[in-house]
C-alpha cells in the first residue's frame, strides 16, 4: 500500500498496521514540505467527521480549527457528511452530502514550492487516531 495508490479510490481502504505505519512514514515527509493544509472528511456523521479532524489536528501537532459560524449546527446535521477545513481560514464546515465515499484527503499547500502541493487519501478516518 502507498499514497499512490491510495489516488482515485472513493472510500479509504482497510489497512493492517503494518500498512498504516508505512503510509505514516510515506505521507510525514510530505506534510512537512508543506506550508498549510485543506482538508476534507467524508464520514457517515458529523460527530465522526470533527472527530477525524481532531484526531489529525492531535497527531501533528495544529491549532484546532473553529466551526465556521456561517454553517450549520453541528447537532442538526443528520445522515453521511463532508467536512471542509482550511488552515488559512483556521475554520471548518460540515455539509450534509449522501452518496461520498468514506475517507480523510489531506491538501498540502506550499507557494514557495509548489512541486510538494499535492492531495492525499483517502485514508481511514482513524488514520491519526490512538
């Protein structure tokens, strides 16, 4: 398994763990080279997908984003979701979507390099998780 070809697949695939720690190592490099982030959940909740978001805030070390104030409650979003963060921003918005796939994509930005831009996943969404 690797980042490659992960490219394409609507839904995170199931990965042991000796799968999970090399896409760790393959994927920390790149998120290093990196200057910001966007990031997207597809998750069959809202409670899941903020929980992703945070597990990844957690594991490398970012601000926690804020709810973008202009979307929706979070307790009134019912059914499969999207989540959409950005690090500029520092806001998130979860939108009611049927019919995603499952899965975190990760957007690296970088104007000073742009050869180490490039999105990643999907992964599972407790990729970042204990």
């Amino acid at each position: 398994m690797s980042l490659i070809a992960l490219r394409g697949l609507r839904t995170a695939p199931v990965l042991t763990e000796a799968e999970r720690l090399a896409l760790r190592a393959e994927l920390l490099p790149r998120l290093e080279a990196c200057d910001w982030f966007t990031v997207g959940v597809m998750a069959p909740s809202a409670q899941l997908a903020v929980e992703c978001l945070r597990q990844l805030e957690a594991a490398l070390g970012w601000d926690p984003l804020e709810l973008d104030p202009a979307g929706e409650a979070l307790a009134a979003i019912e059914g499969p979701v999207f989540l959409k963060a950005n690090q500029t921003s520092r806001r998130f918005l979860v939108r009611r979507e049927a019919g995603l796939g499952e899965g975190l994509l990760i957007t690296g930005h970088s104007p000073a390099d742009p050869e180490a831009e490039d999105t990643w996943g999907p992964l599972p969404l407790d990729f970042f998780g204990p």
